[in-house]
C-alpha cells in the first residue's frame, strides 16, 4: 500500500509538472503571436499580464458546458484562421515530399517546436475526464476523444501547411526588426 501510494503521487507530479510545462510553452506562443500583431509593448505588457488572471477565472468561475464552447470556438477560428492563410498563400509544390520524415541538418531544435505545439496527448486525458465529470458514459468518452483528436489533427495539418510556406530568411528578418524595435 506504501509503495503503490508514492507511484500514484509521483504521476501525479508528473502529470502537474508536464501540465504546467506544457501551459508555460501555450502562454509562450500566444506572445509571440500577440508581438507579431501588436507594435505597442505597453499593450502588449497588459494582454501578457491579464492572460493568467483570466483564464483562473474562466476556469474558477466557469463550466464545463462554456468553457467547452469557448474553446471549440477559438478551435473554429483557428481552422479558419490558417485555411484562410492557405487560402492566400496556396500550398507548396513541395508540400507532400515534406509528409517524408526528414529533419535538415540544424533543424532539429524547430522540429521538436513544431512537434510539440501540434501533438497533443492531453486530449485523451482531458476529453475522458470532461465526460466522467459530465456523467457520460464510455461511447461518449470515446466521441468526446475522436472529435478532440480530429480537430487537432486538422489544425496540425493546417500548420504545416502554412509553415512550410514561411521563409526561414523572412522569418529571421521580422524576429531581428522586432529586436531593433525594442
């Protein structure tokens, strides 16, 4: 009984830790977004310091039913979002030989980037524990999941698609102007 306790806790800190790893990584990409968007770093500041606070407080104050709305509503408009990207840009010649895992030399460190923002193994977790919590039963955990990976694996798609029409050297220049500008 002892030793099956402190595995259960030592899960559990892996779980917390990862979570909370994983958040930092969230909260990381929505700044470099916001910077890419938003000039003034005083905004910028304020939207960096009001993310915290206000997702406490979705989830404090929330439920299950809005918060899950809210979500599959960024969701939509991410799909849109990229596919609207596409849309403009077209997709690469080249697109179907980049499906052949290959990673260039000096890339790796981009490669676990985009592996990591776009794998998301915490949808079987927190899609079959929204439904236990909601009273579903086990069909409903398993749609619950399918939706959550289909969504995912859409956007994942749609991220590639618009990153492999993003120019490392374009890419280089807008992160050494936003240097210059700060």
């Amino acid at each position: 009984r002892g030793a099956l306790a402190v595995l259960r806790h030592a899960i559990l800190a892996f779980v917390v830790i990862g979570s909370f790893a994983y958040e930092c990584n969230n909260f990381a990409g929505v700044m470099a977004s916001v910077e890419m968007v938003v000039t003034d770093s005083g905004t910028r500041y304020l939207i960096n310091a009001l993310l915290g606070p206000g997702c406490y407080l979705m989830l404090a104050y929330g439920n299950v039913d809005r918060i899950s709305m809210l979500l599959s509503v960024v969701v939509l408009q991410m799909i849109i979002c990229f596919a609207a990207i596409i849309g403009g840009t077209g997709v690469s010649s080249s697109f179907a030989r980049g499906l052949v895992p290959t990673i260039p030399e000096g890339a790796g460190e981009m490669a676990l980037g985009v592996m990591g923002t776009t794998a998301v193994p915490l949808n079987v977790l927190l899609a079959s524990s929204v439904v236990r919590d909601a009273g579903g039963g086990l069909g409903a955990m398993r749609r619950g999941i399918a939706v959550a990976s289909l969504l995912s694996a859409i956007i994942s798609v749609l991220i590639q698609i618009v990153g492999d029409r993003a120019s490392p050297r374009a890419e280089a220049e807008a992160v050494a102007a936003g240097l210059a500008a700060d």
